[in-house]
C-alpha cells in the first residue's frame, strides 16, 4: 500500500515539475507586459488605428474589448473538454459574437456617445484577432480561472497599448488630454488625428522599439508580424486539411 | 451616374484601407509581392461581392421587421453576417477547387485568410446599416468600390514595397516600421481625394 502511495505521490510531483502551470497573476502580467498584444504581438491592429483619435474612445474601445475576451476566455475554457475539434472554430466564433451583441446592447443603451464615436468598429470586435488567437492560444488549452487571468491581462494589455497612441495623436493632433485642450490653436498638427497620422505614430513606435532592442513582432520572429499567409493557427489549418 | 458616385467615393475617397482601416492584417502582411497583392486582391473583390450579395438577401429576408417572420431580428445581425461568411469562404473554395481549379489555384491560398479580414464584415454591416444602401444595385456598388478600393491599395502597396526593398534605410526603420511610413504616405496622398467634387 505505502509503496502505492509513494508512486501516486512521485508521479503527481513529476507532473507538477514537468508542465509548471502558470499562476493567475502571470497570466495577467504576461498579457500587459511580456506579449501586450498592442506592442509586441502586433495584433488586433484595426481597432488600434481606427478608434486612437482621441484616449476616451480608445478607452471605451480597450475596455469593451475586454470584457469579450475575459467573457469568451471563461466560457470556452468550460466547454473545452466537450468541443469537438474539428469544428472548434465556429464554435469560438459564435461565443464571442454573442459576447460582442450583448457588449453592444450595453454601449448603446449606457453610452451613446462612444456608440457614436465607434460605430461599426463594434461589432468589429468579432474580427479581432487577439480574441480568436487567445481562445486558440490559451482558453482551449487551460482551466477556467487562468483563461479569465488571461483575458484580463490580454485585455488590459491592449487597452494600455492602444491608450498611448491614442494619447500620442490627440496631444499633437488637437492638442489635448482626455478633452481637455492645453496646446494653442497654431501649434497643432490636425494629420495626426487623420488617417495618415495612426501609421506615422505606430511606425515611429514599432522604430523606437527596434532600436532600443525592446520585444516587439518586428525585431523577433515570433508573433503574428502581420504575416496572415505563414501564421500558425493557419499552418494548423492547413496540416488538418492534408489529413483529411 | 448614381452607381459611378457611390464606386468612386467608396474606392477612392474614403477608401476602406486608407482611412477606414478595414482589413489592415492583409494590407500589412500579403504586400510582399505584385503578385501575392494581385492574387489577395482579386479574392477580396470576389468574396465581399458575393457576400455582400448574400448578407444583403438574408437581411431583407429573415431579420428586418419587414421579413417573412414579421420580427425585428436585426441585433442578430452580427453573429449571423459572421457564420454565413465564414460557411461561405469554405464553401466557394470547395466550390472553386471542384469546378474552376484554374481559379481556385490562384486564388485558393487566399480564401481562408479572408474570413478574418475585417472588410468584408465591414462592408456588410454598413450596408444593412445604412440606408443609403437599401437597394440592391446601390449595396453591390458600393462592395464593388470598397473591394475595389481594397485591391488599389494592396497593389500599390506592394509595388512600393518592391521599389524601396534594396534602399538604404536606417537600422531602426527596417521592416515593419518603414511599410508603415509608406502606408502614412499613401494615405496623406489618398486624403487629396477628399476635395474631389463628383455629383
């Protein structure tokens, strides 16, 4: 009996050494810093350029978009002992798409405002890639409580990320902070609250990083760099279709 | 006339890349080579033409209050609009690779990527949206000129990208961050557009 035990016992410590589960508070740490999605992934960049004009609506952009994340992170960790393979995409999609309605509903009725100043970039959330690629990434793969720590920490992490540049092209664009205007009139440059101005500033971010050598898609191979055709969640794809 | 107006507005004032920042993940990504940008472009205009054709029919048909359930079923427009576009990229490259393989070969890589690409999503909402687009014609015009607008811009892009690859550019700037530049370039350049004075 004892030697049953030791054995249990010795097999559960291997486990344990081998896998090294993270804890919730690396989880959210690693989404704000280690792979923030904004700044070192490089993901989710339609949302980044399109709603920084001013940190208010990148604020209600962040924050709505974590909320979906942590919601869908949660409820298909749950289910994912019982999703068939094969047809987990759709499923995921349908998740976060019902996230993403009632995420709407609440915008609409609470914050008309930010409705107006997002608009069809709501429900645009469904396209994002850090939630598809973090319900691939992680929820499928891990229990309950660190794919909510993942969301949180994905989600916050891409709320801080899209807040600097937004913050970046509202001081030069129109001169102000949160509304509150403190650049005169004559000193402003009204490009960067234009198109253009989002891929100057996210252009001369991704440079500072390279040239400080900091982590980011562009000066490390890992991430999704932007490369559709090469990403891995495609190459998984497409080994599953050989295989058929 | 009315057609003419709304493809040009669509490709080129506000063109969907440029400054709505539709399906930048391509735009980024698939602008290695003439070619590859040709090929991404191509399949964009195919896909969102034949979407937009088939959201538009499934939103005049089941979720306006008008529709055969007499119920207004428009906030189920999101997670709807989404599964029949992502069925619909599977089944048109099932459908390609059965009965036009010369097409689904030079298309075939493309078609998965785009059921991620935001534009043709985009292009759908807006059009249930909006009621500028209420008529069948006006709504394909205005998914030929975004989709159209989308394949200009990947291929000038592209052919950009091909011009400046031997180029002394700074340390810091290589890679990512001077496609960026150009993209800035390209789209102060299509801002000029804005001032065009049609209808």
């Amino acid at each position: 009996m004892e030697d049953n035990k030791d054995k249990k016992s010795r097999k559960k410590t291997t486990i344990e050494t081998k896998e090294k589960k993270p804890s919730f508070w690396s989880c959210i740490l690693n989404g704000i810093i280690n792979e923030n999605p904004t700044l070192v992934l490089m993901i989710g960049m339609c949302p980044t350029l399109a709603v920084t004009t001013s940190v208010s609506n990148a604020i209600g952009m962040g924050l709505s978009t974590t909320v979906v994340l942590i919601s869908s992170n949660a409820i298909i960790s749950l289910i994912r002992n019982i999703t068939p393979d094969r047809v987990r995409i759709p499923i995921y999609i349908v998740i976060v798409a019902s996230f993403v309605t009632l995420v709407e509903f609440v915008i609409k009725a609470y914050f008309p405002v930010l409705n107006e100043a997002l608009g069809i970039y709501i429900p645009l959330i469904v396209v994002n890639c850090i939630i598809l690629g973090r319900a691939e990434a992680f929820a499928g793969k891990n229990n309950v409580i660190l794919s909510i720590g993942d969301g949180i920490g994905m989600g916050l992490g891409f709320t801080f990320g899209i807040m600097i540049i937004s913050a970046i092209r509202e001081f030069i664009g129109s001169g102000a902070i949160l509304g509150h205007s403190i650049v005169k009139e004559d000193f402003r440059a009204a490009l960067f609250v234009l198109p253009p101005g989002a891929f100057l500033v996210l252009s001369f971010l991704t440079a500072i990083q390279n040239k400080l050598k900091l982590p980011s898609a562009s000066n490390k191979k890992e991430g999704c760099n932007g490369d559709c055709l090469n990403c891995d969640i495609h190459k998984n794809d497409k080994v599953i279709k050989e295989e058929e | 006339m009315e057609l003419l107006v709304t493809i040009i507005s669509a490709s080129l004032i506000s063109n969907v890349v440029l400054s709505r920042f539709l399906g930048i993940c391509p735009f980024l990504g698939v602008s290695n080579s003439v070619s590859t940008a040709k090929g991404m472009g191509v399949a964009v205009i195919f896909v969102i033409l034949i979407s937009t054709a088939v959201t538009f029919g499934i939103n005049n048909m089941f979720l306006e209050a008008s529709g055969i359930f007499g119920l207004d079923l428009t906030y189920l427009q999101t997670i709807v609009f989404i599964l029949v576009i992502a069925g619909l990229v599977q089944f048109l490259e099932m459908f390609l690779k059965k009965c036009i393989p010369s097409l689904y070969k030079s298309l075939g890589i493309y078609l998965p990527l785009i059921t991620t690409n935001c534009a043709v999503l985009g292009v759908a909402l807006t059009v249930s949206q909006d009621s500028t687009f209420s008529k069948f014609v006006t709504a394909m015009a205005y998914a030929f000129g975004t989709s159209a607008g989308f394949c200009i811009a990947i291929i000038l892009l592209a052919s950009i990208r091909e011009k400046i690859e031997n180029n002394d550019i700074p340390e810091s700037f290589k890679g990512k961050p001077i496609v960026l530049v150009v993209a800035c370039l390209m789209a102060i350049a299509f801002t000029g557009f804005s001032n065009l004075n049609i209808g």
